[in-house]
C-alpha cells in the first residue's frame, strides 16, 4: 500500500519496526513529497534555514535551564552518497557553536583496544546541541560485515548493543535521526569520475573507493540488515533518496525540522527580577 504523501516526511521516509528491507526496491532518484524541481528545492531549503536556526537556539537556551534534551544526526552511505555535502549544506543553516561534528574514520589503536561503542560515547552531543556523525558506530556492522573484520557470531550481538545503546540514548534526552543516504551504483560512477576529471575534487577521491566499489552487493546486503534489525521504535532508520543532491539536502533538513518541532524547546524562565534589573539600568545604577 502507497504511503499517504501528506503524512509527515519522517512517516514517508522511515523504515517500519522489523520489516524486510530491499534497498533495490528504493529509487534512488525518488523525491517524496519534495518540492517540484531543483530550484525549488533549493529555495524551500532556505526557507528552512531561518525556522531551523531558530529552534536550535531555544534548544541550547533551554539546557542552561536544565533541559537535558539533544539531537544526534547520525549520517551513512557509500562513498560519495553525500555525507559531507549534508554537514556544508545542511548543518550550515545552524549556528556552529552549538553543534559538534564528528567524522569517524578507522580505529585508532587505542580505540581497537576499547568496546566499539566506546569512541562513540565520548563524541556524543551535549544537552542543547546539535550532534552530527559522518559515519558512525554502523561502521562496526558494515565494513566489519563486509570485510569480515570480526567474527559472525560477535557481529551478530553487536545489532543488539547497538539498539539498546539508542534505547539509552532515547531515555537520555537523546532525539537519534538516522540517515542512510541511499545512491545508486551508476550515480556513484558518475560522482568518482567527476573527482578525477576535476584536479580541484582530486582530493577527495581514493583509489582505494574502486575496490570498495567492487563490493557493492556486499555492501548493500550489510546495509539491509542493518535497517532491518535496527530500526526501532526509539530509533528508527530513515532511507533518503540521494541521487538527486537538492533532494537529499531538502529531506534531511525537512526531518531536522520535524524533530525540532516536535521537541518544541522553550527558552528558560529568568531566575533573577527582570523588572528590577530594569529599573537599575534606566536609572544609571
């Protein structure tokens, strides 16, 4: 049954409590509900950006308040999905000082002599940020699949911790919006070759993308369990169709906005007399 196109995106784009998952069955250039072309997309995004930055500010005003409340973007996705291009043009709309981005890159020893979720605790956002992870602890269910990085059998508890960590993140004032940034594999062709026939994206590519690319089918089987046994009712997975950027971008802000107002953060009441203060200022006090 099609999904009601006026529900709220985060109903159109989540993936359901313990449903089978089939990531071929996902267009990839698919815009539900989005605005009708680029252009508008681009513009309804901006429009965002001024409700957006506004309700991240009454979310910081309200931790010194004590509200422990926060929000965590966890973004993943092959290679070029758009990762980074989500943090430039996404979390760009907000006010850098009250968000913390981490991109998690391979274990460094230390960190393999820890739990994998250890790294993942000492970057988590504060009360009254806005957290973002580029990548995240789903690497250890990913690539650790895929590259049989790790037993099968410890790989398979590792679903488990994972869910009962964001169940735990949840009761902690913790807003978890997980975004698998859902490209094709012929959108990610044309995005490497862009790199290398552009000198100023040579940067950015790696040779070493050609053979992760090799394993696509590997890593799209890694992708659908992790969606299927980790999209929970306290931390649902979200699949947001990236071929087309303006739409990735406009979907994920849309979703933040969502949350936000959903959190519905209120400034703190003054705990010193305003009328007071006031009348000491007007008076030359």
């Amino acid at each position: 049954m099609p999904k009601d196109t006026k529900a709220p995106l985060a109903e159109l784009l989540r993936v359901p409590e313990g449903e089978r998952v089939d990531l071929a069955s996902f267009d990839a250039r698919a815009t539900p509900a989005g605005p009708a072309d680029k252009a508008a997309g681009l513009e309804a995004t901006a429009r965002m950006g001024e409700r957006l930055a506004d309700l991240q500010e009454r979310l910081y005003a309200a931790s010194t308040g004590g509200d422990r409340r926060r929000v965590l973007l966890v973004l993943q996705g092959m290679d070029t999905s758009g990762k980074g291009g989500t943090v430039k043009h996404v979390i760009g709309l907000f006010n850098p000082s009250g968000c913390r981005i981490k991109a998690f890159k391979t274990p460094t020893p230390e960190e393999q002599n820890h739990p994998f979720l250890w790294r993942i605790m000492k970057a988590l956002p504060q009360p009254g940020e806005i957290g973002i992870f580029d990548r995240s602890h789903y690497e250890d269910v990913l690539i650790a699949r895929v590259r049989e990085l790790v037993p099968r059998s410890q790989l398979g508890r590792r679903y488990g911790q994972i869910n009962r960590f964001e169940k735990s993140l949840a009761h902690d004032g913790v807003t978890v919006i997980k975004c698998f940034l859902h490209i094709s594999a012929e959108e990610q062709r044309e995005r490497l070759l862009e790199r290398l026939d552009r000198p100023d994206k040579h940067w950015k590519f790696n040779p070493g993308d050609i053979d992760e690319r090799a394993l696509w089918p590997a890593y799209q089987e890694a992708y659908e369990i992790a969606l299927e046994r980790c999209s929970t009712e306290a931390s649902p997975w979200y699949v947001i169709p990236s071929d087309r950027k303006w739409y990735r971008n406009w979907a994920i802000s849309k979703l933040l906005l969502e949350h936000l107002e959903a959190i519905d953060p209120q400034y703190p009441m003054a705990d010193f007399d305003v009328a007071e203060c006031r009348k000491r200022l007007v008076e030359g006090v």
